[in-house]
C-alpha cells in the first residue's frame, strides 16, 4: 500500500507516496478528515482511519508543550507574608517571617522582570510582608505597654 490516491476540497489527487502524503499533512494541506484510497481498500476512507497513516500523522502532529519557569522567590516571599499576618500575635516569629518574606519578594520581583512570571506573586508578598511589619510593631507596642503597666503596678520595697 504505498501508492495512494486522495480527495482535497473534492479535487482528486494521486498516485502520491505515503512520504509525500505524511508531508502534505504536516504542511497542512492533508486533514484527517480528507478521503484517501490505494488498491486493495473496499472504498475511499477518512485518512484518519487508515492505521497506517494516522500513526504516521501522530507522529508527524507530536506537540511539544513548552516548559514553564517558576519564580519561586515570589512564590517563598509569599508564602511568607502569608504566614507572617497570620501568626501577628506570635511578633517575634512573624517578624523573622515579614523580614524574611519581604526580602524573597523584593528579590523575585527582580527576577519577575528577567523571566516574565511570577510578578503578581512577588507584589503580593511585598505587600503582605509589610503589613505583617505593621501589625508586628503594633503588637510590640501593645506588649510593652503591658509590660509598663505590669511594672508599674508591682509593689517595690522600700
């Protein structure tokens, strides 16, 4: 079966090779819908149900799926400003955590400009990490007023 004859847009074409029939279909010009026959077949079938032909269009049609980068300064700097407001109470922590998170964000939205990903990420840990700071010198605040308060209120001898 090597000399086929096929129908393009009702226009008949052939005798053609399965070479030049797997190169009409990776130019497009073939689709697996379009009929095709060599002798011995009953009748004209779609190409895309001749075994022979459409294993060769699956190989000719292989997709590559491009490969993605991950920016995961962004994704760390986020990550950790999430954690860091989460965990405000704990100002000690969450501050190691902001200053931290703030740090992998600012480096990321760098790197966010060299690779075009992640840009969002990197905004948003910024942001996040800030306020954690925020919120952490409010709980600082908080912690030695209570602390005065505590001290002031302790009976001293005398």
């Amino acid at each position: 079966m090597d000399k086929w004859h096929c129908t393009i847009n009702d226009k008949k074409y052939g005798p053609v090779s399965t070479e030049e029939l797997r190169r009409w279909v990776a130019e497009g010009r073939l689709r697996p819908a379009d009929y095709v026959w060599c002798e011995g077949m009953v009748d004209w079938a779609p190409y895309n149900t001749i075994a022979e032909l459409n294993y060769a269009a699956a190989q000719q049609a292989q997709v590559q799926v491009p490969i993605t980068q991950t920016n995961g300064l962004a994704v760390a700097g986020m990550v950790l400003g999430i954690i860091s407001v989460a965990i405000f109470c704990l100002w000690p922590i969450s501050l190691i955590c902001a200053i931290v998170g703030l740090c992998l964000s600012v480096a990321g939205k760098s790197r966010a400009e060299a690779i075009k990903t992640g840009n969002g990420m990197a905004v948003a840990g910024i942001a996040l990490s800030c306020i954690a700071l925020a919120l952490v010198v409010v709980m600082f605040l908080v912690w030695l007023g209570m602390i005065g308060n505590v001290m002031r209120n302790f009976p001293r001898h005398r």
